[in-house]
C-alpha cells in the first residue's frame, strides 16, 4: 500500500461498511425510509456540515485544507433546501442526533486541520461516490418532480466526477503529514464511528 489514499481507503474500509449498514440505512437502500425520517437525516447532515464547512474556511490558508477547498463542494446551503422540501419551515426544530452533535462538537473545537481534513475526506468522497446512488433512491422513494429535493446530490460546478475524484486523492497523498498519516486515519476511522452512530440513532422514532 502507497500513500495516504489508499491507507484510508483500506484502513476504514470495514468501518465504513458498518456505517452503510447501520441503523437506517438498509431501509433506505431498499427504497423503504419514510419522509420524516430522511428530513431528520438531512437534517443531521446539516448540523455536521455546518460545523465541517466553516471549520475549512478557518483554515483554508492551511496546506492539509487549501487543496480542498473547492466552492462546488459546499453542502450547507444545499441541504437547507432539500431539508425545508422534506421537513418544511420547521426543519430546524427537528432534533439533532447525539452523534451529530459529537461531529459538529469535534469540528468546532478542533483547531487541528488535519482533524479537519479528515472528515472532509469521509464526507465529500462519500458524498461524490454512493452518495451519487442515493440520489437516484431518494428520487424513486418520493416520485420527486425534476431535482427537487436532491439538491445536496447535486454538484454543478464540478462536471467530471472521476477527474475530481483523482485530484483529491492526489492531494491527499501530497499532504505534509510527519506521521505517515496516521493521525488522519486515525480521525477519519472516529468519523465513520459516529455516522454509524448516528444511523442507529435516527432508527428510533421521534
């Protein structure tokens, strides 16, 4: 194995096929998640993406964040708009899971961009891979007219999905680590954790 891709791509790979089948999840890959569920899912996306995405502007001078900060990656604005088309104008007041809320906290506290760095890997790789088939779900589940309601699937400024893909990778492995990459494997294996987490926890009715 060569390169701080490949480590985290096979050092978290059984983490993160736990998380695809924790909680929620196999409903929602069988077409099976109801409406309010996936508002609260969104909704919990939200709460960590609105602590990832400002936590990448504070650090966005920094070389293990600079080559990931890409406008067209931005999913904050793009889940308010598919949560408000799923939950309505109260989508705020859904809850906020104790694992999303363990994300966002890590993310806000942290001032350690490597930390950083590592949770944009799970979240905007996963959102630029599977997250591409559950767009297609989410369209089937709810008969949705055009591409309302996917906003956050949909990413126009970023037309070549493969290219885009191999640059992060790329970036990845020119990161300055001194550990081999060690702490970001590290923080990327606690980020998977969580989602499992929080997949089990939007499981429980609420």
């Amino acid at each position: 194995m060569s390169g701080l891709a490949a480590r985290l791509r096979e050092e978290t790979r059984d983490t993160h096929m736990r998380a695809e089948r924790a909680g929620i999840m196999p409903d929602f890959l069988r077409g099976q998640i109801e409406r309010r569920t996936y508002a609260r899912l969104l909704r919990n996306l939200h709460g960590v993406y609105d602590a990832l995405e400002p936590a990448m502007q504070r650090h966005a001078l920094s070389p293990f964040i600079a080559p990931f900060v890409h406008p067209g990656l931005w999913r904050r604005d793009a889940l308010e708009a598919d949560a408000a088309f799923f939950g309505g104008a109260e989508w705020r007041a859904l809850p906020l899971e104790p694992a999303a809320q363990e994300l966002a906290d890590r993310l806000n506290a942290s001032g350690d961009p490597e930390v950083v760095s590592a949770h944009a890997y799970v979240r905007y790789m996963g959102d630029l891979s599977g997250g591409q088939a559950l767009r297609g779900v989410v369209r089937r589940i709810f008969t949705l007219p055009d591409d309302h309601g996917v906003a956050f699937y949909t990413f126009p400024a970023i037309p070549d999905f493969g290219a885009f893909k191999t640059a992060f990778r790329a970036s990845l492995d020119a990161l300055p680590v001194t550990d081999g990459g060690d702490a970001i494997v590290a923080e990327a294996l606690e980020s998977f954790a969580a989602h499992e987490r929080l997949f089990e926890q939007l499981a429980t009715p609420r």
